[in-house]
C-alpha cells in the first residue's frame, strides 16, 4: 500500500511555479495577480480565503483581498465583481462560497468573466470541460487529477466509482475520469444518496472516489484487494484524544481500508492540500491566457 501524499505534492507544485514566477520577473514580465472576494464573516471561509493569500505571497504572486460585510447587496457584489472583470491587472479572481443567503450565488457565479474564472465554477468552463477543450478546472477535481498523473496511476479502462454527486467535487470528477485523457479513460459510475446497493459498484472498482462528507462511510468490506481511494472528505469531530478536543476525519474508514488498498489518500493531507495548488496553477495559466487564448 502506497500513501498518495498531498501536502508534498502541494509544495512541489508550488515551488515549481515560483521557479517559473522568478522566470517571469528576469524577463522583466507581468506578475501573476490573484484576487479573492469574500462576504461575510464566516470563520471556516477566512481560514480558506487566507491560506490561498499566503500561498500567492509565498510563490511571487500577485495577491488582492476584497472583504465585504455581510450585509453587502447582491448589486453591491454585482458591480465589484464587474470592476473585477474589468481590472487589466487581475488576471484570475474567485468569489468565496458559501454566500450569505440574500445573495444568488449562481447570479455573481455567471457574472464572472469566464476567461478570469480560476475557481472552474461558470457554467461555460463546466461546459468547455465537459467537451475536453482548454479549461479552468474546479480545484478539488485538477488536484485530484494531478495526484493520479503524479503518482502514474493507471487509469484507462479501470472501473471508476465515484460517490457523491456535488457540482464542485463529484459530478465534475466522473466527467474527468471518462474523458479521453491521462489520466481518464475510465469507465465511471456516479453514486449518490438515491443509489441502490452501493456495494455492489465499489465491489467492481478499481478507484474509488468518495465525496460525500459522512466521516468513515466507506469501509474494507466494500473494497477490493488493490483498489485505488480517493478519499475528499473532511469533517471536524470530537476527540479526547487530541489537545484541540477534535480530530478530521475522511469518509474512509482508513486503517482498515489501507489494509486493502494499493493507494490511498489520507485524511488530513491527501486531497485538502492540492486545492491551493490547483488554484495557483490556474491563475498561472490565466496570466499566460492558456486557456483562452
Ligand atoms: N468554498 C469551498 N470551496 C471553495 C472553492 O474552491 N472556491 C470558492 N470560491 N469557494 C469555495
């Protein structure tokens, strides 16, 4: 069993796009510029927004924050994000989900300017995607992807099971894994809460892809020998045997799935790190207009 370790290929990724950074300040270019918008005061969100600052400072990045109160209009964050679209020296911005509830999330999402929407979200890169054509793809799914071809995981013609079906994380990923790429060329199932006997799918799998949010879902009986897991879960539960009186826990049951598998993904530092990292490589690409061109 080998352990698909995140937070190393993280800091790979990152060191190498500040090599490519410096590169771009010899030649005397355009630093890439990040910029974040968040609403509100939510807690888990600051923590995010945060982390995805530091880490442009870390690498040679550009970074702008937006903070607006809770009680900003959905005009209000209309027309920033449109200052935003028309900003020459933004090239990628995100706008931090959740939202407050006064504010139509999917309204701001497709008023962003697709060519600077590094977060994947609008629906014209969830097309482009879908089509296989140049795209910024959502964080967690370009990271996922990222370990596969990292750690040279074999996936055509591998039965992919992917659990969970949420528009940034599950529906994406089974889109992925069938796309005639490296990594892809898989042949997916998309399980969901309405699936009827799950075990009888991920006893069929050679990856598994769990997406759910329901800590320790998935157990050993469910698996084959040398399956493949992905695990993208993340819940905070009470512990007393932490000084934090909590732990994070994935939706595998992973010591004994471990046992079993022949790559796994730990909880924390298997998927959770590659998310900055995917949002680092998109706004590179947006600052060299890989995608669109
Ligand atoms: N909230 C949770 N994950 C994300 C993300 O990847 N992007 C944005 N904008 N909001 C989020």
């Amino acid at each position: 069993m080998a352990i698909i370790d995140g937070k190393l290929i993280s800091l790979q990724i990152q060191d190498e796009i500040a090599l490519e950074v410096n590169a771009i300040k010899e030649k005397g270019g355009k630093v890439p510029h990040l910029a974040a918008v968040i609403v509100g005061n939510d807690g888990a969100s600051e923590t995010y927004v945060g982390a995805k600052v530091k880490a442009c400072d870390k690498i040679g990045f550009k970074s702008t924050l937006v903070k607006l109160e809770e009680n900003t209009t959905e005009q209000e964050l209309l027309h920033i994000v449109e200052g935003l679209n028309k900003d020459a020296d933004i090239d990628g911005y995100i706008v931090q989900l959740p939202l407050p509830k006064h504010i139509n999330e999917q309204k701001i999402v497709e008023a962003i300017d697709p060519k600077k929407d590094v977060d994947g979200f609008h629906p014209q890169n969830v097309g482009r995607m879908a089509l296989n054509l140049p795209a910024y793809l959502p964080a967690t799914p370009y990271g996922i992807m990222q370990l596969l071809e990292r750690y040279k995981i074999d996936t055509a013609g591998k039965n992919c099971v992917v659990i969970g079906r949420s528009h940034i994380v599950g529906s994406p990923m089974s889109i992925l894994m069938a796309r005639n790429t490296v990594p892809g060329n898989c042949t997916v199932t998309m399980c969901h809460s309405r699936t009827k006997n799950l075990k009888e799918f991920t006893l069929n799998a050679d990856i598994v892809i769990v997406a759910l949010g329901k800590p320790e879902f998935v157990t050993a009986d469910m698996l084959k020998d040398g399956v493949v897991v992905i695990d993208v879960g993340i819940t905070r539960v009470p512990s007393d045997q932490t000084k934090s009186g909590f732990k994070l826990l994935g939706d595998v049951k992973y010591d004994e799935v471990a046992a079993k598998a022949s790559y796994i993904t730990p909880v924390p530092g298997g998927v959770g790190p590659m998310t900055i990292a995917s949002l680092l490589m998109n706004t590179l690409k947006a600052s060299k207009k890989e995608i669109y061109l």
